[in-house]
C-alpha cells in the first residue's frame, strides 16, 4: 500500500509541477515587457505601429526606405533619400523628412539639402519646407499647393500602363494632365533660388504666378502683376530719391 501511495503522490506531485512551469512559460508571452532604456542604438530602419499593426512612421535608410504605402499596401516608389515618413491612422502616407547629398565622381555637389512636407489625404503634399543646395541648383523656401480631390494611389495603380505607352503618347499625355491640373500645382512660394532675390510668389489654379514681389541681392526691390503667360502688365518700385 504504502508503495502504490508512493506512486500515486509521485504521479501527481509530476502533474502538478508541469503544470506550474507550463503557466509561468505562457505568463511570460502575455505579460506586457517592462520599458527598457539603452544609451545607443545603430539600426537601418523602424516602424513604429499601432497595437493593430496599423502603420504610423518609418524610420529608415536610404537602403530600406519604403515605397509608396496607401491603408498598409506598398507600391514601389524610387526615393533616394533616408528620413522619415509620415502615415495617418489608416496607414497611408501623409508626410515626412528626406534628406541627402553627396559628390559624385566628378566632384559635383549631387541632391545636397532635405525637404520636410505635410500632403493632403491620399494626395500629394500640400505644404513643402525645402533646402537644396548642389551643382545643379539652389533653392529654399516655404511652397504651398493645391491638389486634385481623386485618390492618388490610382496615379501608382496605372504606372506599368503609363510607362509602357509609347513616349510621344505619354508625353502628350502628360502635358494635357499639366493643362488640366491632374497633379495640383503651386498657388504660393517663399523662395530664395539661383538668381539670388528673395521672393513671393503668388500664383492662379494653374500654378502661372500673377503677382510677384521681390527683393534682389543689391537691394533693389520690386512689385509684378502678370497675365496668365508671364506677361508683366504693371510693375511697381520704390520711387527714386530726391
């Protein structure tokens, strides 16, 4: 008897023992992780998600930079750049911050500067804050844009058929879409660019600048209104010293 006992005790002392190290292993994977804290981090990219996996900014490197992403589906999306990037509660792009630069073999400044923009929803940006500086070009200044109420994820949807059209067909194509203002275009600018005056902007619904003031670099400073083509129909400066 006292050795079936034995048994008996030892067969349940077993089970329950197993079942306290099989809970405490699961505990473990339902158990929130306690905040850590680390002095240093070198990584190629983040995500930073919702508890749903919803996707709201990445981190990254020019190497792992995403492609375009509208409601958590990636299109592919050429940007060299590393940064940030922005995306709303349904996971779709709606901002960020690109930086690069670098000298290529001939020792030219190549896409020197960054450019931080806030878009419209499922649209391009509506707001740009950009400094470029290279051989090709300098310019800085604040730009605000209109944009088309259509989703732009259709413009990505089509690339393949647009780019296998034949190129006098989707040049014209695409000049028609500029015409019409398909893609929005620029209504103010705050800029400083390549000829030095310091400059705003403001432009029509197709994006022609109608008035234009102006500071250059020697001081001399001027107000233009224009037509649709550029045409300068009045223009005012400071009057002349007596």
């Amino acid at each position: 008897m006292t050795g079936q006992w034995g048994q008996r005790f030892l067969v349940i002392y077993s089970g329950v023992l197993t079942t306290a190290v099989v809970a405490a292993l699961l505990s473990g994977f339902v158990v929130k992780p306690k905040k850590m804290q680390i002095d240093e981090l070198d990584v190629q990219r983040i995500n930073l998600v919702e508890p749903d996996g919803t996707l709201r900014m990445v981190i990254s490197d020019k190497a792992n930079f995403p492609g375009a992403i509208f409601k958590g589906k990636e299109y592919p999306h050429a940007r060299p750049n590393a940064g940030m990037l922005f995306y709303n509660d349904e996971g779709t792009e709606n901002g960020g911050l690109i930086f690069s630069g670098h000298k290529d073999k001939d020792g030219k400044i190549v896409d020197s500067g960054g450019s931080l923009t806030f878009d419209k929803y499922e649209q391009d940006q509506l707001v740009q804050l950009v400094g470029a500086h290279d051989s090709s070009g300098h310019l800085a200044g604040l730009i605000v844009s209109d944009r088309a109420d259509r989703p732009i994820e259709q413009d990505f949807i089509n690339a393949d058929k647009l780019k296998a059209m034949p190129e006098a067909q989707r040049d014209a194509l695409m000049q028609q879409r500029e015409k019409d203002g398909y893609y929005g275009a620029t209504r103010i600018a705050v800029t400083r660019s390549d000829d030095g005056v310091a400059k705003v902007s403001l432009r029509d619904a197709q994006g022609h600048p109608r008035i234009v003031m102006g500071v250059a670099a020697d001081g001399t400073s001027s107000l233009r209104f224009l037509d649709a083509d550029g045409k300068v129909l009045n223009e005012l400066t400071p009057a002349a010293k007596k």
